[in-house]
C-alpha cells in the first residue's frame, strides 16, 4: 500500500481525568512539530529515549508542565522518529496541546502508528493484530493469547512453514531445470513425506483457529428450556446478580438477554433466551425464533429441564445442533426426589440448583473441560481471527493439491505452482503478501492514538 510519510500527532490515552495523558509525534518532522511548544531546552539535541521534563507554552503562556520522550528512528514503534509528551490527565489540558500540535502535522488515522509500525517491518501483521486483541482483552487468558501472538509466536510458526515450503520449491525448481536429472525414487518418497508432514501441520494450524476465536471473543453458551425451568434464576447465578427478571409467571423472558462473564480465565458469553413453547403471542413468537437463531451460533446449549422430560423439544433442539453441542441439564435438584434425579442421570442429565450455593458447579466444570486450552498451545501460537483461518485453510488446500499432482506424476511444474499458492496463502497471514483493503479494514478498528 502507499506509504503516508507525513508527520502524525494524536493523543494515545483514554479520555478522562486521569494521572497524566500521553500525546505521540511521529513522521520525519516530529521533533520540529513539538521544538517550537517545548521551552528551555533545544530537543533537537536531546538523546533518545530519555525522559526531559520541560514546559509546553504557546503565545507565552503556559500550557502545562511536562515530560518528553524522543525516540529516533529507527528505534522507535513505528520506525520513524517519535516524541510522546506526557501531560497532567486533563481532558482540556491534552486537547489543547494536541492543537498546537496539529498545527504543524496532522491527526492520526486509526491504528496509524501500529500500521507505520508494520509498514516499517517493525512488527508482523499477526503481531499488528495482537496490539487490537491486547487492548480488548476482557480476561486472563485473552490477554495471554494477545502476548503471545505480540511477542511472535504465530508470526515464527508461520515462519518455519514458509521456510519449509521453500525448500520443497527448490528442490522442484533445480527438477524443472535439469529434468534429464531426475529424482531419485528415495528422494521421492522423501520429498512426499516432507509434504505430508507439512500438509499436517497447516491442518493442525487451522484446528487452533477455533480455540484462538474462544480466547478472543469468548465461548458461547445458550440456556434452553420450556417457560419456568429456571433458565433466568441459572443465568443470574452464574453472573452473581439479579440480571434477568425471574417470576412465577411463565414467558416472562420475550427477548434473549447477554451477558459476559470470566470464569477460570476464560471469556464465557451467557444467553438467557425465551422459553420454547407454543404461544400465540407475538412479542414471545418472536422472542422464540431469536432463541433459534442464537442456538444456532452457540459453541454449547444447555438444554435445561426441572423434572419434566421434554422430548419433543430436545429432538427438536438436536436438528438445530449436533447433541454433542448440548449440555442437558436437570435444575431445581434441591427439592426433586431421588428417584427422579437417578433417572435422569442415566439419560446424561446434570444435576444442579440455581438457588443453592456452589449449585452450578458441575455445569462450569463441564465447560471449562470443553474449552481448556494448555499452556503448550497458548506457547506454539493460536490463529485467532477468520482472516487468519481463512487464509490457513487456503494453505492447506494447495498443500494437498501438490500431494495429489506429486503422487499423480502430473509433473514437477503443477507439484511447484501448487507449493507457490501454499506460500502465497502463508505469507498473507504475516503480512509479507497484502491488500490495502485487508489492512485498513484491520487498523480501522484501533483508536485514534494507537
């Protein structure tokens, strides 16, 4: 994509009344944008990464005290010289200097010190990504997920593949120039193991993007059941307040409620949603098929019931979503009898009392067994966003092309165009092959000052 080299100002700190505000400088200019504000001291002289405290002034007068940070390039976020003035947390204060600023640049777009930052090869796409990911992480897990991918993990995974790919390429591009060479038939067998390996390994890659999206955006969990099984009371239980209404009167819940908890580290996203019964009332007809909808999209449902077997609706439910997506629930276990809740363990039914302490229990040990992800995985790098896994797919679909020209004796030409579009799809995800559409559709979603 172009490159804007102009100078760039905005403030990077949240709007409020805080400690200090940041504002960040950088382009080629940035140290003569910020020179004329900042007295006693000339910064053009001043070594980098070293903090001076000083007086922002305008029209002599003051504006506040100050500290300010140089950083020459190239060692810099963005690669370019960058100098951050930390003022006193005033909405009024940052704002003001931020307008002397911008009478010398101008603001910076969304995400345009992380796009510089890449632009410049300071970091890789996925690392560009984490910055978005780290600054949304809702949850223990989330955030480490984002560190990861920060520090590169997902970018050195890809890395080794690309690596890996090219040394196969090479091999087919000396058979394509010395054809009357050959391959030697172990030297097949081994160029075939290596691809397989590989084909493997982008398989493997692209399973994790499931567990990346669940650490990101959270694992979603739907709550289905006839009208009065306690839905609403299990669904205040599990975010410790009285979130939805809970009544005698069945239908109270017209519409599907949300909510996001983190339970163990992990970004659990809760849907209480309609009871699913007939009604010729419009408003809870409506609210009903929203439960469809929501259903469909979720990673588990928990299909609850209060000793009354619903079948009918269960089958119903398991041609909406695979039964191993549904987590059947028998609630209000506290004032069933024996017999009753023996009989719906053997069916696979899990016990519990939305009104008792510690009555959820089993249900959130039987969701974090689903989505647990080890330290191990977190470390090998996570795909975590659709762009990612699309083009991780797109990868591994080439790779198994080659495998099939390769095994076919389609000739070494197909074998090699088919191991190119593996690499073109690999070097997308880290951003070493792009569009501008992809890339400002991704730094559209960061703030101003990031």
């Amino acid at each position: 994509m172009k490159y804007k080299t102009d100078t760039i100002a905005a403030i990077s700190t949240p709007t409020g009344i805080g400690g200090i505000a940041v504002l960040r400088v950088s382009g080629s200019k940035a140290i003569e944008v910020v020179k004329p504000y900042f007295k006693d001291k000339n910064i053009s002289s001043l070594p980098s990464h070293k903090a001076t405290f000083g007086k922002i002034v305008a029209d002599n007068q003051i504006i506040d005290e100050v500290v300010l940070t140089i950083f020459r390039a190239p060692h810099s976020y963005t690669g370019e010289d960058v100098v951050e003035i930390s003022c006193h947390g005033n909405n009024f204060i940052a704002h003001r200097i931020l307008e002397l600023l911008l009478q010398r640049s101008r603001l910076a777009e969304p995400g345009e010190f992380t796009k510089r930052a890449f632009l410049n090869d300071k970091m890789g796409l996925t690392q560009a990504e984490a910055v978005g990911d780290l600054l949304n992480a809702k949850t223990k897990y989330s955030h480490l997920a984002a560190l990861q991918q920060l520090e590169g993990k997902l970018h050195n995974k890809i890395a080794i593949f690309l690596k890996e790919l090219t040394a196969l390429r090479t091999k087919l591009e000396l058979e394509i120039d010395f054809q009357e060479q050959g391959i030697e038939e172990l030297e097949r067998e081994s160029f075939l193991k290596k691809m397989q390996q590989l084909h493997e390994n982008l398989l493997e890659l692209v399973q994790t993007g499931e567990e990346g999206i669940i650490l990101k955006d959270g694992y979603r969990i739907c709550l289905v059941g006839a009208p009065n099984v306690g839905k609403s009371s299990i669904f205040n239980s599990f975010l410790e307040s009285e979130r939805a209404i809970v009544t005698p009167i069945p239908g109270t819940t017209r519409d599907y409620l949300e909510e996001a908890i983190s339970l163990q580290g992990y970004l659990i996203k809760i849907y209480d949603t309609a009871g699913l019964r007939k009604t010729n009332n419009i408003a809870e007809k409506a609210g009903i098929e929203r439960s469809y909808q929501i259903i469909r999209n979720s990673h588990k449902v928990l299909f609850i019931i209060d000793g009354q077997e619903n079948k009918a609706e269960l089958q119903k439910l398991e041609k909406i979503i695979s039964p191993r997506h549904i987590l059947k629930v028998l609630n209000k276990s506290d004032i069933l009898d024996d017999s009753i809740k023996e009989n719906f363990r053997k069916k696979g039914y899990i016990e519990c009392s939305a009104i008792k302490e510690n009555g959820l229990q089993k249900i959130k040990k039987a969701i974090l067994d689903e989505i647990e992800i080890t330290p191990a995985q977190l470390d090998a790098g996570l795909l975590n966003n659709t762009r990612q896994i699309a083009a991780a797919n797109k990868a591994a679909t080439a790779m198994k092309k080659a495998i099939d020209s390769f095994q076919q004796n389609m000739g070494a030409e197909f074998t090699a165009f088919d191991l190119k579009e593996a690499s073109i799809a690999l070097e997308e995800i880290i951003g070493k092959i792009t569009n501008d559409d992809i890339l400002n559709n991704i730094f559209r979603n960061f703030c101003v000052g990031k």
